[in-house]
C-alpha cells in the first residue's frame, strides 16, 4: 500500500529552508501560482521577467519561495554585479563591448609567416574585426612583386605589408624595393624573426640571443636558451605572454598601427 505524507501544504508553502537562486540571464524557472514557465530575460528591483516558449512576457515580483527550478523551490534574487568589463582593447584602443564584426574590407594585410599573423591577432584583434580587415601570411616574401600583382590593389582596397628584418641592405628590402604603387604601403622591423618583436622581460630571459649567420635563427634562440629545440612549442611558450601592446617593442607597434590606418583610410 502507497503511503501518503499528511502534509498537504503545497512544497513551495512549507517552512523547509530554500536555497537562493541568482536569476540569471537564460535560466529557465516556473512561477508556482500560476505554472508560468520561461527564461529570465531580464531581473529589476524586485522583479523578475520570463519569455516562455511562444515569446510571451510576464513580469513577477521575486518573493519568497516563489519559483521552481527542476522541480524545486527557489527564492530568486538579483543577480550579483557582472565584473567589470575592460575598457581598451590589447592594442590600447578604446574597447567596444557587444560590437560585432565588420564585413571584411577589400583591403588586407599581409605577413610573412602565421607567427607574425598570430602575434597581430593576439594584440590588434579587437581593432582588427571592427575595421573589417583581414590579415594574411605568405610564408616569406620572395615572390612578393607577383603576390602584389596578383592581388591588384587599388584606392579602395589598398594593400599593406608587413616584412621581417626591413633593413638597408638585406635581402628584404632589396625585394620591397620592387614593388611601387600609391595603394600599397610596406613596412617592417628590424628584427630578424618576429620573435624578436615580443620583450625579453615578458618571456622571462634577459634578452634574444645572436645566432649565428647561416643557422635557422629560431632553432638557434632555441638552443641558446636552453629550450627544447621544438619552434612550435616554443613560439606557443612565447605568445602565451604576450597580453597587451606593453609586452611588444615599439619598433613593430608603430608598424603594424601604420598598416591598419593605410588600409582603413577612406
């Protein structure tokens, strides 16, 4: 035979101590006097407001024990304050929260290699998705003067370039050189690998190494600073501190600032 508890007080009338529930965005309760069940979409001074399945609204004030969340009783309350959001972007740039992505421009910059897009990615990306502008890398330059080619630029899809080790007399500016137009701009650092563009003191060692001429420069940094000689997991080990515009050098933020506004110029 079922037994039956003699108490017949409806669950969200008893005196049982109920748990606090945040009335967070999304969660999904039902009000117990009328079995209104929704989502909370928004949470005032003592008010809480649900959309049901077929997009209908009701408002009910947060009480006591009012609510069941799976079949339990809650009392909701508001929610604690969210934290604080940041007020600019890794770059420095004012932050806009809740902005949405720019259709990408026609425009594009190009890097030499997926470090170098990774690494403006890490600190231009915000900015970058509001201008709408795409960045490329290109595994190296040598056949820069057909890539610009191809790619046509023209007034209203102007072409940046970011090259490695732009310095009188190197091998890189010999082939930027070659290329002209007003609606491409080619800058660069002095560095011989971007690596080098991310502060010692952010990575933790006292400086880049001087690799000798001839040797993969970064399986080279590798063995001078006692890392495995795995450039993978090493760069990974490098980007991982990289936070903000204040872990790079500014002979690469000035640059890369240079080719957002080129390409972004009306």
């Amino acid at each position: 035979m079922r037994s039956y508890n003699p108490d017949l007080t409806p669950p969200w009338k008893r005196s049982a101590p109920v748990p606090d529930v945040p009335a967070e965005a999304d969660l999904v309760v039902e009000e117990v006097s009328t079995g209104f069940c929704g989502a909370v979409i928004r949470c005032e001074a003592g008010t809480v407001t649900l959309e049901d399945r077929f997009g209908k609204h009701r408002v009910f004030p947060m009480e006591p024990r009012g609510f069941l969340l799976e079949g339990r009783v809650v009392t909701l309350v508001r929610p604690s304050a969210a934290p604080a959001r940041p007020t600019r972007t890794a770059s420095g740039s004012v932050a806009v929260p809740g902005a949405r992505a720019r259709v990408a421009r026609a425009g594009r910059i190009y890097v030499e290699g997926r470090h170098d897009a990774e690494l403006v990615e890490r600190v231009w990306g915000d900015d970058l998705r509001i201008e709408g502008v795409v960045v490329e890398y290109l595994e190296g330059i040598d056949d820069l003067p057909s890539i610009v080619a191809e790619f046509a630029p023209a007034a209203d899809a102007r072409l940046g370039i970011l090259v490695d080790h732009l310095v009188p007399g190197s091998k890189e500016s010999r082939i930027a050189a070659r290329v002209s137009s007003p609606d491409v701009l080619i800058v660069g650092h002095p560095y011989i690998d971007v690596w080098e563009a991310v502060k010692p003191s952010s990575v933790g060692i006292p400086g880049w190494p001087t690799v000798p001429h001839g040797q993969d420069w970064k399986t080279g940094a590798c063995r001078a600073l006692g890392w495995p000689e795995n450039t993978g997991a090493a760069w990974q080990h490098i980007l991982s501190h990289v936070h903000t515009y204040k872990d790079l050098e500014p002979a690469l933020l000035g640059r890369v600032e240079e080719l957002i506004d080129f390409v972004t110029a009306p």
